[in-house]
C-alpha cells in the first residue's frame, strides 16, 4: 500500500480538475505544486546534503529570467523556457557551487543569501538585457483557463518528486546525508564531499529553475522584485520545507500546502494583511523552538501531543 | 586631470568615513559570530530599530541623533540579551537535523522586525534633517593656494569620530576587563574557556547583547548621514557579513581593516560604476576574498605576528 501511495495521489490529483473548482482555488492548488517544486529542489540541498541555502529566490529567478528572456529577445515562446532553463541553470549552479561551496555551514548560508540580493540588483540594472525595473511582460497568456497550466506543473512536480526518490534512495543519497551528518568523516572515507555537493547544487538548482521558468508563463509578468525578493521567495522556500518536515519526502509538499494556504488566509483578513511578514516570521521561530523536524518528522511527538491532552 | 585626481580622493575620503562607520556594524556581528558561531541576520534589523529610536527621538524631542546614541545603545544591548536569552539560547538545546536552526531563526527575527516597523510606521523614506546636515569644510579655507579642492562633511567626520572612540572603548573591554577576557576565551575554545571557570552562558548573553548594541550605536551614526526605511536592514546585514568574511571569521582586528577596505571599494564602485552597482561590488569583493582569501585579513595578521 505504501509502495503505491505516490501513484494514488497522482491519480487522484490527475482527477481534480474534473471536480469542477473555482478558477481561484485552481490558482491556489496550482501555487501549491508550484512551491513543492521548490520546497523538494531545496530539500535535496539543505535537507539530505545539509547545506542551508538563504538563496533560493537566485535559482527561481534565473529559470524565470530564462523563460522570460528568450521570448523577449528571440521571440520564441516562452515555454521553451522550461527547457532552456535547464542548461542555464546547471552552467550557473555550476559556478556557484565552485564559489560558495568553499564555504560550510553558516557561512555557505550567507554566501547564498547574497546571492539572491547581487542578481536582484544585476537584474535591475542591466537594463538594455532585461528591461531592469519595468519587467517583463507576455502579451498573450497561453490559456484563460486553468486546467493546463494546472497539468503541466503536476507533470513537472511528478517528475520531480521521481527525481527526488530515484537520487535519495540511490547510493547518491546516502553519500548526501553522510555529507550532511560529519563532512570530514565523509571525506575521510572516500567520499568527493565536493563533487557531491556540486551535484546537489545543480539538481536543487535545476529543480527550481524549472519551478521559475513556469511562473514565468503562468503569471505571464515578472520583474527583479517579484522573482529575486530574499523574504518572499527564499525565505518562504526554507519555511515551506522546516514545516513539513526537513529530509521527507512529503514533506515540501505537505509545507508548501500549510504554508500557501496560510498565506492566502492572512492576506484575505481585512487589517492584518499587512503584517503577514510577521505572522509568518513568528510561525517560523514557533516551527524552530517545537517542532524543529516540521509536520512530516514530528508526526509521533504531534500525535502523542493529542493523545496526551484527550484523557485531561 | 587634476579632476581626475580631485574625484579619486574624494572618494578615498569618502570611503574611509564609511568604512569606520561600517567597521562598526561588522564589529558586533564578529562579536557574535566569535563567541556563538552563528552568523546573526537579524544584525541590519537591530540597527534598524535603533535608528527608528533616533528618528523618534530627534522629532518627538529634538534631540540630536549624536546623543541618542546613549539611549539607543543600552535598549539595544537590553534588547539583544532579551532576543538571545528566551529565543536563542532554548534553540541551542533542541535536537533537530539541520545544524543552522538559530541562523534561520535570526531570520524570522529580523523578518518580524522589519515588518513590525512598516506595520506600525508605513514604508515611508524619513530622515533626520539636522541643522549641519550640510555643513562642510574646505580645504581650500585652510590652505589658499592648495592644487586641488577637497572637502570634508561634518556629519560625517562626527559619525566617523564617534564610531572611532566607540571601537577603541570596545578594545579596551576586550582587553582590560574580566568580563572581556572571558569573551574572548569563550570566543577562542568554549571548552577550555568552560573548564576554566568561564561562565559561556551568561558570556553568550552578554556577546548577544553587546554585538546589538554596537550596531545600535552605528545606527544612531548612520541616520543623520542617511535615511530610514523598514527594509533597510538586510542591506546593512549584508554589508556586516561580508566584513566578517572579509576580515576573518570571527576576529575582532579583521573586522576594523575589513570594514575600511569594504567602504572604500563600496564608493569607488559607486563612483566609477553608480550608485545602483554597490551592491554587486560588494558582492565581488566577497567573493574575491573567498577565492583568494578563505582566511579573511586575520590569516595575513596572524601569519605576520607568528613571523616575528
């Protein structure tokens, strides 16, 4: 049964358009896959190979500018992006991963962080190759409707999660988590801890820009901000994965739920929208102190957690 | 030509104003990153609610953001003990995967308090306009035949000043006190430092609270040279780690000269390239010294005190 439970939610996820939703709860879902994309490309990194990225909005970005920049110059459309965004994003995962993988631990962190803010401001200023501040806009979205786009981006998180699955549980895998646990220990048994995690990179990377490349045709609009922002993209990316639960498999998919769900809940009330940043930054040192393995890890310390307050 | 030269000077001056003032921002994350090994990127939003209390300060009452520095700086160190004691430190306990949990929670720290400060007062530009916000001297007024003209603004020279007497106080701390003394052997082997009758848990509050509130007082110098905004923080909080990559993880030396050379490479690329690329400046100047430097100008220091 539980060989088969990631076909099962496919096929039903498959069937959930023919439920006859709103085209709203469709942007919702759609959103959802979309943040799983991410939450799983961060996960490989900073869950199973442990190295804590604050610059995932960089990747995001760059797939977006990809898709973004090819129908703007070359007039192509930009689905190709999705392809495209693949070389673009292992060639520059590549050069990140030989700058910042230098460094360990916080400090690759920090690396990463700034990152996001450097391609935030190149974007914003180079503004003959991207447009800078105006963005770029497609004229003409593929479809009104949402079925589509809705599929597309459950093709692309299936594989994903595929993907995902087949490294983890692959010799690859093992050798992330070894990295993860002792770095020197891993190296000290043979293991190329850099190569490693040159390879995380680039899948978290690629995975991601896939992820950007899709927002790009599906929201049809982006601009620096909106693509390379630290708080609303790379922040919300570690947030996604700390609550459903670092190093799972469901557990981006179960955070990326939680998390846009919440965000649309606190959006729509009327005076506390504002301060959604807060709200989310207090769940997040919550999440930190009590459950620091998220949703999916503490599943046993949440259930004896009800379990204990039923009989009082 | 000699307005070539004039332009490259004034940078230069420019440069180093900043670069003490920006000393004083990495000084207080070297602090941290010393005694607690974490890397605090809440820094820039800590200073950003010291200059808020300048700024309230300065229009409520008049009083000059130079004083305030006596307020700021203690609510800050307060503030940093109350963050480190009932946040940081019951993380540092917790069992979990991923090592970096207290960096992702300094996150959500300054996450919350940049947008507490927009919530409560909007995302407006504010600045303090005091009377010698534009005040200068020339070097022309002193010496009347000099080739060039240079010229040194007040405010900034006064920041500059402050941040000055600010780090040779800290030295002295750090040197001549107990208090101090056991900081830096917390920073050097918290074992050792453990074993030694150090207490690393008040030390780790104390570090806290006093990393705030250095970046508390830069933010008071800062504020009649600048403006204020809610999200500005996470520029500043960059600006303070690439001064602690810059200058050695950690070292408190390597974080004065680190925040001088990011200051006057900051204008120049300002100057040469615009305003907009200073960033990016900063950036390469961070990755230079990755590639070039791992050890940040503590290396060079160390190697040079071993050769003697």
């Amino acid at each position: 049964m539980k060989k088969f439970m990631p076909l099962i939610i496919l096929a039903i996820l498959c069937l959930l358009p023919l439920a006859g939703l709103s085209s709203y709860i469709m942007h919702i879902v759609i959103l959802v896959i979309m943040w799983s994309i991410i939450g799983m490309g961060w996960n490989l990194l900073g869950g199973y190979c442990g190295q804590v990225s604050f610059g995932h909005a960089a990747f995001f970005g760059m797939g977006a500018y990809a898709a973004g920049l090819i129908y703007y110059h070359l007039g192509i459309s930009a689905w190709w992006g999705l392809l495209v965004s693949v070389p673009v994003l292992t060639l520059s995962s590549l050069v990140i991963g030989f700058i910042c993988l230098r460094l360990r631990g916080a400090y690759f962190a920090l690396s990463t962080l700034a990152l996001g803010e450097v391609l935030r401001v190149t974007a914003a200023n180079l503004v003959k190759f991207t447009h800078g501040d105006l963005g770029i806009m497609i004229k003409q979205r593929t479809w009104v409707d949402k079925t589509w786009y809705y599929y597309i981006v459950l093709i692309l998180a299936a594989g994903s999660f595929w993907l995902i699955k087949t490294v983890t549980e692959s010799k690859w895998g093992y050798y992330f988590v070894a990295i993860r646990e002792d770095q020197d220990a891993a190296n000290s048994l043979g293991i190329n801890t850099t190569l490693y995690k040159t390879i995380a990179l680039c899948l978290s990377g690629v995975l991601t820009g896939v992820a950007g490349a899709f927002y790009m045709n599906y929201m049809g609009y982006i601009d620096p901000t909106t693509v390379f922002p630290l708080y609303d993209i790379s922040i919300v990316t570690v947030m996604v994965v700390m609550v459903g639960g670092v190093a799972t498999f469901w557990g981006p998919a179960l955070g990326a739920l939680i998390m846009v769900f919440l965000a649309e809940l606190i959006r729509s009330m009327p005076k506390i929208g504002a301060a959604h940043q807060t709200l989310f930054g207090i769940l997040l040192i919550l999440i930190i102190i009590f459950l620091p393995n998220g949703v999916a890890g503490d599943l046993r310390k949440l259930t004896r957690l009800f379990k204990r307050r039923r009989p009082a | 030509m000699t307005v070539q030269v004039e332009l490259f000077l004034q940078t230069l001056i420019a440069g180093f104003l900043l670069g003490g003032l920006y000393a004083l921002i990495g000084l207080g994350m070297a602090l941290i990153m010393g005694v607690m090994r974490i890397i605090n990127l809440a820094h820039g939003d800590l200073m950003m609610v010291a200059m808020y209390v300048a700024y309230w300060l300065f229009t409520l009452f008049q009083i000059d953001p130079y004083i305030s520095v006596f307020v700021a700086t203690p609510l800050l160190f307060f503030l940093g003990i109350g963050l480190q004691k009932f946040l940081i430190n019951p993380v540092m306990k917790v069992e979990s995967i991923l090592p970096h949990n207290q960096v992702i929670l300094t996150v959500g720290i300054g996450m919350v308090l940049a947008n507490l400060a927009t919530v409560f007062f909007s995302s407006n530009y504010r600045s303090t306009p005091v009377a010698y916000a534009s005040k200068a001297w020339y070097l022309t007024d002193y010496w009347k035949d000099a080739p060039i003209e240079l010229s040194l603004s007040a405010p900034w020279s006064l920041s500059f000043l402050v941040a000055v007497t600010i780090t040779v106080l800290l030295w002295f701390f750090l040197r001549k006190t107990d208090t101090g003394k056991s900081i830096r052997a917390t920073a050097q082997d918290i074992d050792a430092a453990l074993l030694m009758g150090v207490n690393v848990r008040k030390m780790r509050v104390v570090t806290f609270g006093l990393g705030a509130a250095l970046v508390g007082g830069a933010g008071c110098l800062f504020i009649p040279i600048y403006y204020l905004y809610p999200s500005l923080g996470k520029q500043f909080t960059n600006v303070g780690f690439v001064i602690t990559v810059l200058g050695g993880m950690g070292s408190t030396e390597g974080a004065i000269i680190g925040g001088v050379i990011l200051g006057i490479f900051e204008s120049m690329t300002a100057t040469y390239l615009g305003m907009g690329w200073a960033p990016v400046g900063r950036f390469l100047i961070f990755v230079a010294a990755l590639i070039f430097l791992p050890g940040g100008v503590a290396s060079i220091l160390r190697k040079q005190r071993l050769g003697k």
